[in-house]
C-alpha cells in the first residue's frame, strides 16, 4: 500500500472519496440502519470543548480509504473467463 498523507475531510470530501451520497453514508454510521457497518472509520470531532462538543466533523482520509480497500473483495460480479 502507498504512503497516503494523514488529512482530515469533511463531508462533501467523504462523499467524494467513497462515490456514496449522504444518506448511504449516514446510514452505514447509524447502529440501526440495516445496513451499518461497523468498520466504516468514525467520524472525529474538530471543534468544541468539554461539555460543549461542536458540530463540525471530519474523517481521516488514510482510514476511509483503508476501508475502501477493504471492500475490494466484497464485489459481487463474476469473474471474467
């Protein structure tokens, strides 16, 4: 695997990165959604303080990428012969 610089993004960027929309997203961090996933990296805070969290938050885009790569042998399409 290639050496991927450490940077957080934020949601336009996740969407970017991954070809899901929102909602998929949203869905695959939510513990009641039929289809969470509990490997996709979670989301850190980046602003706020103790006892006062803020509402921005990011990713690190070396795990969700390492998340993507993980996927590679889940495809569901056959082999060619």
């Amino acid at each position: 695997m290639q050496s991927v610089p450490i940077k957080v993004i934020r949601q336009p960027g996740l969407e970017q990165l991954t070809g899901l929309s929102k909602s998929t997203l949203s869905d695959l961090q939510n513990p009641k959604s039929p289809r969470f996933d509990v490997t996709f990296p979670s989301k850190v805070r980046l602003t706020g303080k103790a006892g006062k969290p803020g509402k921005a938050v990011g990713w690190f885009s070396n795990e969700v990428i390492e998340w993507l790569e993980s996927r590679k042998g889940l495809c569901c399409t056959k082999p060619v012969r």
